[in-house]
C-alpha cells in the first residue's frame, strides 16, 4: 500500500535524505520523492515497510488535514485504449529534425483519450548550480534542461559578467525548457517551484502550431483532438519558450557566428568614436582619474548556437507510418502508473525503455551560497568549507555505481514506480534488471567514452529494463538494488564500462603542473579527451631566473614597495589613479608611472594596476624584460604560433591582496588571431589556490591554474580568464605581469588600438597611428629586437 504524508514529513526527506521525523517512523523502504498533486492537496508517495511503521493520522481531529483526505483512485480515469500486445505509445526520433527523442502512437487515438494517468514531480531545491567556482564542473550541464524552472532563466546560467559579451552559442548546452511557461507548481505558500518530471512531461516535445495535440487536464495528459496512427505527440511549453526558440533561429539565419571575425569589427565600429588620450586626461583632474568609459566595445553580436535554434516548430512535421514506429522505437506502455506488468513479458524480453539524464554526482550536492548584499543579489560563489549541507530529493531517483562518479537518471514512464528487494519483510525476489539498449547504436556509441562526454550527451543513452522471469500482467516490476543503497539505486557490477570506474567526473588540464624547457610551449588541452581547452591557450617555459630578475628589476624602482602600501593600506578609491616617480637609480632618465585601483567595490576584489606613464618608463620596462631573457620567449611565441613579427604595445603589473569575485574577460579579441595576452608571475604567495580561472572553449567549464615562476600564461584571440578567487594572510601579495604582444597588420592595428585605448589609461595611442613607423620586438628575419 502507500502512505500519503503531509508536507511537515516532506521537509526532513527533502534536508536530510532517508531520515524521516518521528512523525514518519521507521526508514522507508524505498523513498521514491514523487510528489503528486491534485487540486485539494499534496501527496509524497513512500511504499512503506509495513502498515504499523507509520502512526495512523488523527483524521477526526482534523479533518482539514490532506493527510486524510482520499488519494484519486486510479479506477475513476477513464482508461487508455488497450491494444492487444499492450505497445501503443513508442519512444522513437523525433519528426523535428535534431530534436531528440519523441513520443509516437500507433493506434488512432480519440480526443480525451489519457496517455499519462497522473504527473509525476520532484522538487529542486537548489538554483545555484551554475554560479561560478563548481570547480572543474560545467556550469549548466545538459540535464539541467529538463528541469521545469519557476520562473525565466532560474537558475542563473546566462549572469555571466563577461566581458565581451560571451553569445549563446558559447555554452555547448541546450537550455531546454528554461523558458518553459507551462507545468509550474505553487507550493502551499503560493510560491512556484522547480520541478524534474518524469515521463511524458521530459519525453514529448512541443509544437506551436496544428501539430499540437496533447494537453494537461488536471493532473494528466490527454489528447486534445483526434490522433492519427503514426503521429508524435506533441504538448506546450508555452508561449514564452517558442518566442526564445523563433527569436534565436531568426538570428541565426541573419549572422553567422562571427564573432571571432575581426571583418566584423572592421564592418560595424566606427573607430573614430575611441576618445583620445589627451581628451581623457585633460578633462578630469590631472592627479585623481575616476573611470571614465572609453567605449570600449562592440558587444559580441548575439548569435545563437546551432543545438538551441535546431526547433523549427512553425513547420508541421511528418506522419510516420506504423512499421516505422514499431522499427524505429521502443515500447513504453507494457508497464502501468502503479509499476506493475500490462501485458506478459517473457524472460529475456524488454519490458520497457526509457532515456537517462547522464549527471555528475557533485551535480546533486547543495552547498552554501555567499552572496552579495544590496540590490544585485546574484550569488558570488559556493561555500565549500562547510561541505554539503544537503542533498537534492532527485538524487533518491538516479541509479549509479559507488566506483563513480556518474550518476544516470532514467525518465521514462512510471520507471520509477517499480520496487526494490532492499528491507523486503516478504522476501520479493527481483523479476527485472536494468541494462544498457543494446540495439540503440548511439547508446553503444556513447558507452566507449568518457564519462564527462557522456554527460555532454545527456538524454541520448537508452536503458532496458529487462525480465529475469516470465511476468504476468498486473504482477509489479521488482529490482535488486544493492546493498550499497542508501541514496541513488545501485546498478549490476556488470553494467558500468570499465573506464567508467574510479574516473574523476572533472575537467582536468593535462600536464598542468609540468614543468617547461626555456621556450617550450605547451597547449593546454582537457586530460579525458585531448582537445584544447580553449582555441589559444599556453603554458611558456622561460629562462632559468627569469622571474626573479624581474622582480628585482621592479624592486629597484621602488614598485614593490608602493604595491604593499596600495594593497595594504586602501591609498586609492575604487578606480581611481595616480600618476607616481619611480626611484630610477643616478644616471638614469626620470621615470612616471601610473597606479590604478580597479573596481574594488562592483567586483569585491583588491587589485591594482602599475604601468609606464612616460616614454622613458615605457623603454625602461622593455630593457628589463630583454636583461631578464623576455626576446627568446618572443622568437618561441613568434616561430611556433605561425607569425611574422611581434610588437609588444602594453606592458603592466597586476598586483593582489584578496579577491571575492572579479569579471571574465578577453584582453586580446578579434586580432585575426595574431594578438596575445602574456601573464608571468614576479611575486607569488606560498600554498595558495590556484590564481587564474580560464574559461574554455564550451563557456559552461571554468578551470584554474596557479601561476609558476619562470613559466608564462600565454591567452590568444578569445582567451577568456579572470582572477581567481583568493585571499592572502599576514599582507602577502600577489604580483603579476601581463603583456599585450601581437603581429601588427594594416587589418587589425584599429581592432589593437580599440582594445589598448579602452577605459584605462592609455598613454601610447601614438604607437598605432602610423604603421610605418610602429615598432617590431621580434621577426622572422631579425629575431629578438627588444631595447638594450
């Protein structure tokens, strides 16, 4: 039989996980986490382990309570149509090109004809999984999609702060139903929830036009209208999501992704538009420079990736035949809403298929949130010194192998109504097995790679579930699920692959902390699958002492020490500057630099940037790198990245006391791929986390490297990156030198000027107005060129 248990039970499942209060007894045994709404109340479905391990609630005391009031009898529904073999409704591709799977009938079907008896949910706890620093995980992975959100955007995936705007088609996700409008559940406080919903609601896809035949009356799905055998079912996200949909393929066909093309810069900027120098510095106060915006950019062009445009919903799709159906797809009406048998299944046979949300067990953990206080709420980053303070309710649903960290969700029908031998007083024996499709060539496909491009594929791998005896209709489906269960369902030694075991579900750089050959460079490319992590991304070996030469140089200009007073003694406002002479030793031309405070308050971060103010501190700097080693470097960069010659045209220090958030940006973009961003440490502090976040190729990934004395960090076109979280004990800093080094061409030398001339001060605009004249620190034909 089944309990219905009032919310005040719920709570402590959804916190706790398996330890019910007293009001609940005993350990259930098997937590199933459906909850089943109807309009008068709330139920939680547990199958208990006994009639007396739940005390009885007090109905005559309190009539009012839902505990009490009588579930909907199964028997009251009108019943769906019953075909014979029991196989009317199919799992098979969809009719929309690239949609995924779809739900098809084979029979002619009425109107109000019921194709799911009740809709079945459980609650989502937790909206910060795609804030940033889930270390070495995506941000929005693919299952999240399914997910039917509260409201727009709920769980915060596109706050991204990234400067130039990173488009869609950045994240090689699929949002799904992120816009979804319909299916929204109140709570009993009236406020809307997210919710996972297993069977048709994750399965159907949805039309907005005639093809729509599918609707929600009250807490079933009927068809709205006559059905034709062979058709897909089709019901409605709602208007909100199709607006997204046709909004994003428009764009689509109008601008190619090009926003990696510096034509495009070329095409639509006006460079004229960039202020001056000398505007900027002879309008404001010549001692005390508050930000002042340098328009700095054309925001990428908002252009749409093909996996979230592939919907194109205007078009009615096609009718399939019957025999294609039957071939193409697989069974899902042999089980009924109460996990029981509908028609006889022989041992061996299927008895039903449903698809798998591949999810990262991490995924399923709830961490604290810092957040920020004021207006802007967005939540910072995870706590993860208090470790999990709790587990999501789906986790209860998943099936998984201890060895890994890859957890499978499977989301056909009534899948998850089966029940368990686990703390069976009667001794049920299992009469089923779940194992991968092995007629489905993309499951067989998929179960070759690695786990992390597995969950990349989320939806597309099938499971059986197959009998181990002959079962009768009406006979309820029993799995064994281990004795290791306690949260997700424990699959059969057999069925995980080998390289699926002890496999950290993680994006892990490879070679990471290899140390460098003078002039060695290294790609940064992902361990489990050995492509780049993002297209221009290095580590550089540089001369033995490298680093320390540097930082000796920069001491004896008095730099250090004007960086522990800025870092340590708040000497600035946020974004503000000053123009400071270096200590040059006797003999030596005066030198000025300037010192700026960058967004200390909007970023909660404490960073200072010291670059050359005056001509001489701008040669001084580049003599110093040349006495250092900083020209075999260049010929490295220049000979191995595929130019002609490299001009070094920026040059400053990036000094660190702290650091809570900061913004992802590009420094170098839309140089036609001849601009570079080099970063090498002079100042390090002992035993800290890593220092430099890189955002990859696939936007949603995030990773962090630690900066190395006498190795560079080298960022090309596109290199998104942003100070890592940090916070440094006893006035330790950080300091880190970052250099812009590009092949100057005709074609990019605006695109140069734009990204130099931005909103910092810019001191050097003379550099690019006249090409003949610009200077070369490293070529083809004459080396290393940098000052003496």
């Amino acid at each position: 039989f089944f309990c219905f248990i009032q919310l005040d039970c719920f709570r402590p499942l959804i916190e706790h996980h398996r330890l019910l209060n007293a009001s609940c007894k005993k350990k259930a045994k098997q937590t199933i986490m459906l909850l089943r709404t109807t309009a008068t109340h709330l139920l939680l479905l547990t199958t208990c382990v006994t009639s007396s391990s739940i005390t009885a609630p007090a109905c005559a005391d309190d009539p009012k309570n839902p505990v009490c009031v009588s579930p909907p009898s199964r028997s009251t529904q009108p019943p769906p149509p019953q075909p014979k073999d029991a196989c009317w409704l199919y799992l098979a591709p969809s009719s929309i090109a690239d949609a995924g799977w779809g739900i098809y009938t084979t029979q002619n079907l009425e109107p109000s004809t019921v194709l799911e008896d009740a809709i079945d949910m459980v609650l989502i706890e937790d909206h910060y999984k795609t804030i940033p620093y889930r270390d070495n995980k995506q941000r929005f992975s693919n299952w999240m999609g399914y997910i039917w959100p509260k409201g727009d955007d709920a769980f915060y995936h596109s706050v991204t702060d990234a400067f130039p705007i990173i488009p869609t088609h950045g994240y090689a996700t699929d949002e799904g139903l992120s816009y979804a409008t319909t299916n929204r559940y109140y709570d009993e406080n009236n406020v809307r929830q997210s919710t996972f919903r297993p069977g048709l609601s994750s399965l159907m896809n949805s039309h907005n036009g005639d093809a729509r035949n599918v609707q929600r009356r009250e807490e079933r799905y009927v068809t709205s209208k006559e059905v034709m055998a062979g058709s897909e079912l089709f019901m409605h996200y709602g208007n909100t999501w199709h607006a997204v949909q046709k909004k994003r393929w428009k764009s689509q066909q109008k601008v190619p992704q090009v926003y990696q093309d510096l034509a495009h810069y070329n095409s639509v900027f006006n460079w004229t538009d960039l202020p001056s120098q000398e505007e900027k510095y002879n309008s404001i106060n010549p001692k005390t420079l508050h930000k002042r915006t340098g328009e700095r950019g054309v925001d990428v062009l908002d252009t749409y990736k093909p996996v979230e445009i592939k919907r194109k919903l205007q078009t009615k799709p096609n009718r399939k035949s019957v025999t294609w159906v039957e071939k193409k797809g697989h069974c899902l009406t042999r089980v009924n809403g109460d996990g029981k048998a509908q028609a006889s299944v022989k041992t061996g046979n299927v008895i039903t298929t449903s698809p798998v949300l591949a999810i990262a067990r991490d995924d399923l953990n709830i961490y604290e949130v810092y957040k920020k206080e004021g207006k802007n709420k967005v939540p910072l980053a995870l706590n993860f010194t208090k470790g999990v303070i709790g587990l999501e309710p789906i986790l209860d649903l998943t099936y998984g192998d201890e060895r890994s960290d890859l957890l499978l969700l499977p989301y056909g029908p009534y899948v998850h109504m089966f029940e368990t031998t686990e703390g069976d007083e009667d001794g049920a024996v299992a009469n089923a097995v779940i194992r991968f499709s092995t007629t489905d060539p993309v499951t067989q496909e998929l179960l070759k790679l690695h786990p992390l491009s597995v969950i990349n594929s989320t939806s597309k791998i099938l499971v059986d579930f197959v009998a181990l005896t002959d079962i009768s209709p009406g006979e309820p489906i029993v799995l064994d699920y281990g004795p290791a269960f306690q949260h997700e369902r424990t699959v059969p030694d057999d069925l995980y692959p080998h390289h699926w075991l002890n496999t950290p579900v993680e994006y892990i750089i490879q070679d990471v902390k290899k140390p460098l050959q003078p002039g060695e460079l290294q790609q940064l490319v992902w361990q489990h699958n050995q492509e780049p992590v993002t297209t221009h991304a290095y580590r550089l070996g540089l001369e033995p002492g490298f680093s320390q030469k540097l930082l000796e140089y920069s001491q004896d200009l008095g730099i250090v020490d004007i960086y522990k007073r800025l870092l340590n003694d708040d000497i600035l406002e946020s974004d503000d500057w000053y123009v400071f002479n270096a200590t040059t030793p006797a003999g030596q031309e005066h030198q000025e630099w300037f010192a700026q405070r960058y967004k200390s308050k909007s970023w909660s971060f404490n960073m200072h940037y010291i670059a050359a103010w005056s001509e001489s501190a701008r040669v001084s700097f580049l003599r110093g790198l040349n006495q250092a080693g900083f020209g075999n470097a260049l010929e490295s960069l220049g000979t191995q990245l595929e130019v002609d010659e490299l001009t070094c045209f920026h040059v400053s220090y990036m000094g660190v006391s702290h650091c809570e958030n900061s913004m992802m940006h590009t420094d170098v973009y839309a140089t036609d791929w001849k601009g570079f961003n080099i970063l090498f440490p002079i100042k390090v502090v002992d035993g800290s986390k890593e220092e430099l976040d890189i955002q990859a190729r696939d936007a949603n990934v995030v990773t962090s490297v630690h900066y190395e004395y006498d190795h560079a960090i080298v960022m090309g076109d596109w290199g998104y990156h942003k100070t890592s979280p940090n916070s440094f004990e006893n006035d330790e800093i950080r300091i880190v030198v970052g250099m812009y080094c590009a092949e100057m061409t005709l074609d990019n030398m605006n695109q140069l000027a734009h990204i130099y001339n931005g909103e910092d001060p810019a001191p050097f605009m003379n550099q690019f107005t006249n090409y003949d004249e610009r200077e070369v620190h490293w070529s083809r034909k004459g080396g290393a060129n940098l000052p003496e």
